[in-house]
C-alpha cells in the first residue's frame, strides 16, 4: 500500500492518501469468510437485492457488517446526489445506536469532498477539528475518518464508503480498516449501479414524449432539449463509410424540428468520448459552421458507438448561455445517451436492411436483363453474320458482271446500304453482349495513368471550354489487368457525359484516381455487387452538373435509357458488363441541380511494370 501526505490545502495536511489501485487487504481473511457464509446463508436476499432491486436489506448488512468488523461506532454509504453532484445522501448509516435516519449533506467543508472522484483518504487524528463546519462530526466526536471512493465500469464517480472512529488510528488500523473497505466495495458499486440504472430509466420514461406519429429521434431530441431547458438537440452519422462527414438524423430548435445539416468530425470526440464547447464554436470546431447557424453559443457533444465500439455518431445540445461543466455527467443525459444510441443503431440496420433489398433487386433485374440481352444478341448476330456475307458475296458478283451504270449502279448503291446496316446492328450486338459480361476480353496489364492522360489530351477539343477538368492521382502509375479499348471507352463516356450535364454552362469535372483497399470490416458494394477482399484503383469522375433526379438514379443503367432529346444505342448499360468483365463494380452518388460521382473499382495489378 502506497500511503502519502496530501499538501494541495492547509486543510488537508492531516489527511493521507491510499493508491487503492495497489492496496493488498492482508487481514481479511476473516472478511472472505464472513462473506462466503452470509451467501451461503442467505442467497435469496442477495438476488432480492441485486436483481428485483430491493437493495435497502443488503445495504444495511454490509453496513453493520464494516461496523463490526471494523470495530468503529460509526459506518455509512453515500450516493452522490445534486445536478452538480456537490451533495451526497447517505443510503445506509449506523451509530452505537444502530441504524440512523438518511440524511442528504453538501460536500463542501466535509472530508467526504476529499474522496468523491478520487482516491481513498484517511484522517488519522483531528478530523473534527480540522472540519470544524461540519456539524455532524463535532456532534458525533469523531477524530479519525477513513473514506474510499465508488465508481461505476466507465469510471464516473457513485458516491463513497466512510467508516468514521472517536479513537485515532495507527497505521496498522488504517491498514486493516481499508483493506475491510474495498473487500465489499465491488459488492457497494453493483447495487449502486443498478440503483443508477433504474433511476435513469424513470428519468428516461418520464421526460420523453411517445412517438406516436412522426420522426422518433425527432420526438426524442424535442424531449431532450425540453428535459435539459435548452436551446436544442441534435443527433448525426456518418454521412458515408469515409466518416468524413456527418448529417443529422434529428435536429431540433426553439422546439422545432429543422431540415437536416452535414458538418464535419471532431477529433476529441472520437478519443474522449465528448467534448463541452463553452464558446468559440468557429475556432474549437472548424468544419462546424453549420452548427452555428442558430445562434447558440455552447455546445456538448457526445459520441455514440456501434455494437463493435467504433464511433457511428453524435448525440449534442445547444445553448446561448455556457453549459454547465459537468453536464454531461447529470443522470437523464446518460439515460437520453442509451437510449438513442439504441435507436440510431435500429435506425442504420433498418436502413442497411432496405439498402441491402435494393441492391439484391437490382441485382436481379440488371443479371436479368444481362441474360435476355446477352441470349437476343448472341442470336441475332449469328442472323446477321449469315446476312453480311451474302452481302459482301453479292457485291462481289455485280462488281464481276461490269454493271456500272442505271440500274446496276442502285443496286449496288442498296447493297452496299444494306452491307452498313448489318455491321451497324453487329456493332450494337457487340454492346449488348458487353452489358451481359459475355462480350471477348483481351486481357493485358496497361496503366491507368497513361490512359487518362491521353484521353484528357484528346477531349481537349471536343469538350466546352467553360468546363475546367481536372486530374488527381494519388501515384505516378496505377495498373491494371484488362481490355484497354473497353475501359478507354468507360472513361471517355464518363468524361463526356460529365460535360453533357455542365452543358454550356461554367462547371468542374474532378477526375480522381487513388488506391482502396477493400476488406470484410470496410466493404465496398456498388451496382454489380459487393467487391471481394483486395486491392482496387479507383476511378472517380465527378461533375457540379444538373445532377440527376432520383427516378433517373434508379434507371440509368437500364439498356436504352436516356434522358438526352438525341439519345440513342444502350447508353450506360455496357458500363456495367464492362465492371463485371473486369471483376469490378461502380458506386453512383447524385443530387438533383448539384452534380454526380461516379466511382468505377477494377482490381489493381498484382505486379506493376516500371
């Protein structure tokens, strides 16, 4: 046991300490004995008190039990109480007398205040004396007091054990007196937990308004703000898997549920757990101004966590006065915490559910039409093979007669109409059997780099001069393994219809290339499918266009779907057999009148070339 003098206050240096962290309770084997008797004797009234949650028995025999074993007149355990925990109400007290009424004290000017939160102390001699405000232990004559602290597994502050003597102790009495404390102490904490627990669920239960009709996390967030008496509440996720942004799922003000905000993480979220912004919202938070919008001035921000313990959101609340320091640490915020830390995570399986029924629909529908398409194309090629070389065998016989002029000259004008026409619709078969992932690969390693610059050089001059392209990468080569001349007709339909949505207008066309790496925690999971684990290079094209509407969203790959006066061929469609040719996919983001992001992943090389 580490025993050292406190020096901070001249009140304190009679008092010492104890590391309870290393504190070895070496004569309490009579303790452990008197332990394993009583819930030998008496297991009902220890699940009576620790699961129905009729505590007030159990408490009072540990109680007397620390007064005997301890041979002091006086034992007590307090419960922190007060929104600013600066009381503490005794939950069990005994005297010579026997057991005393409950009473609820301020901390301050006490030697309780000395252990609440910290460590274990001990007053050897004079403790009266030294705290001569407190009535109850001049009443008491009490001269030597050993307390130790209570706290819950997240290791906030419960209250404290005090055992209190009229005789001054030695260090062998000290020794002996906490090892007696902390040997009931795990028994002290688990009932006052579940005291808490049952209190913040009361609390929870009567402040919140029951969801009847509406938005439940906008119901809870009005009870929320309403419950604390300030300005608003709020609660967010992460806008997607980067957890670069977050978007609020409820956000109420003034009493009113307001549209929804994307502002932008704080790192001391993340590894404290919350933060108390009390003003200067601009320079503690960049990235928040959003949240500033209403006028409040203070601002606490909670984390909340998934099942695995990663970081899924915040749970705030906004003030124009400075919240008060330890707020966070009030009882209805921990029960208001729980409880939409409950909901949020129903809220994302519920939205990962529907996610993941969209996606295996389209699944479908798109394999569907693949197979029609590929099994109507495969046929009718074969049809049109048989029609071009009878063509091409008919010309050569009108070139062999001589016929050069009159009639022999339209007919060879006809065949010659009909020899285009033939090749136009294998062309298109060619596209339908790409769109059905059946079309030939010629699979060679090439860099992605390269391609894209000399496809940038090329549309130069096709592409408005009012729209800027510009070129990220994150390396001087990216390679893969596949058809150059499919892939280089993805990324020129890209870029091309990325300028098709600017129109003539000024605008941006952000062309992205960068290394992912995809895994069973991160997956990623786009229109052909979810990717399996690996390394990808992807392609991103993103626009500040007309965007597309939601209905569009919904049918762009469909073959034949355009939205352009003039638009002919499969449109988009072949896009995805060339992903899937590729073992790849391609994610798509749009907001109507604010642009689009295409995402094209294709599996990096296992080797590059220099």
């Amino acid at each position: 046991m580490i025993l050292s003098h406190l020096d901070s206050d001249a009140e304190r240096d009679h008092a010492i300490v104890g590391d309870i962290g290393v504190l070895y309770p070496a004569p309490v084997s009579d303790i452990e004995a008197v332990l394993r008797l009583h819930f030998a004797e008496a297991p009902a009234q220890m699940l009576r008190g620790l699961l129905i949650g009729s505590d007030d028995e159990y408490l009072e025999w540990i109680v007397e039990q620390l007064q005997l074993m301890g041979k002091v007149p006086f034992a007590m355990i307090g419960e922190l109480q007060g929104e600013d925990w600066d009381r503490v109400r005794t939950l069990e007290m005994r005297s010579p007398n026997g057991r005393e009424p409950n009473v609820t004290y301020d901390l301050a000017n006490t030697p309780c205040y000395n252990v609440v939160g910290r460590n274990a102390c001990i007053y050897p001699a004079g403790v009266a004396q030294l705290f001569a405000k407190d009535d109850m232990l001049v009443h008491m004559g009490v001269e030597s007091y050993v307390g130790v602290p209570l706290f819950d597994p997240g290791g906030r502050p419960l209250g404290l054990v005090a055992l209190l003597d009229t005789l001054a102790l030695d260090e062998p009495r000290m020794r002996e007196t906490l090892g007696l404390i902390l040997a009931f102490r795990p028994r002290i904490e688990t009932v006052l937990i579940n005291r808490r627990a049952r209190r913040d669920w009361a609390l929870l239960s009567g402040r919140i308004a029951a969801p009847e009709h509406g938005d439940p996390l906008g119901q809870l967030m009005g009870s929320f703000a309403l419950a604390m008496q300030v300005r608003g509440a709020f609660v967010s996720r992460f806008v997607d898997g980067s957890r670069q942004r977050l978007r609020t799922a409820a956000l109420v003000v003034d009493g009113q549920l307001r549209d929804a905000i994307e502002y932008a993480p704080l790192a001391e979220v993340e590894l404290a757990g919350e933060v108390l912004i009390r003003d200067a919202l601009a320079l503690a938070w960049p990235g928040a101004e959003a949240l500033g919008q209403f006028g409040a001035s203070s601002y606490l921000v909670s984390g909340l966590t998934g099942a695995d313990g990663q970081l899924i959101g915040h749970l705030g609340l906004m003030h124009d006065r400075p919240l008060n320091r330890r707020i966070g640490d009030q009882p209805v915020v921990r029960a208001f915490k729980q409880q939409v830390t409950f909901d949020l995570r129903r809220a994302m399986l519920e939205a990962e559910r529907r996610a993941t029924e969209r996606r295996l629909l389209e699944l479908q529908r798109t394999e569907s039409l693949g197979l029609l398409a590929g099994g109507v194309a495969h046929d009718f090629n074969n049809l049109l093979v048989g029609m071009l070389g009878n063509v091409e065998l008919a010309l050569l016989d009108h070139l062999g007669s001589g016929a050069g002029s009159g009639s022999g000259a339209a007919m060879r004008e006809y065949l010659v109409d009909i020899r285009d026409a033939a090749r136009s619709a294998m062309q298109l078969c060619r596209q339908m059997l790409t769109y059905a992932g059946r079309a030939e690969v010629e699979v060679t390693r090439f860099d992605l780099v390269a391609e894209l610059d000399e496809l940038r050089r090329l549309l130069a001059a096709s592409i408005s001069r009012t729209i800027e392209i510009v070129v990220r990468r994150e390396s001087k080569h990216s390679w893969i393994d596949g058809d150059p001349i499919q892939i280089r007709q993805l990324l020129m339909n890209l870029i091309t219809n990325a300028a098709d949505a600017i129109g003539q207008a000024r605008g941006r066309i952000e062309v992205v290339l960068r290394t992912v790496s995809v895994t069973n925690a991160q997956p990623i999971v786009g229109v052909t499918g979810a990717l399996a684990p690996g390394s990808y290079i992807c392609l991103g094209v993103r626009d500040d266009g007309c965007g597309m509407a939601k209905s569009t969203l919904e049918r762009m790959f469909d073959p034949f779907f355009s939205t352009k006066p003039s638009g002919h061929g499969l449109g988009l469609a072949p896009m995805l057999g060339v992903v899937r040719a590729h073992r790849g996919t391609v994610v798509v983001s749009s907001e109507f009148g604010v642009g689009t992001d295409f995402r094209v992943y294709l599996p990096e090389a296992q080797t590059t070339e220099t």
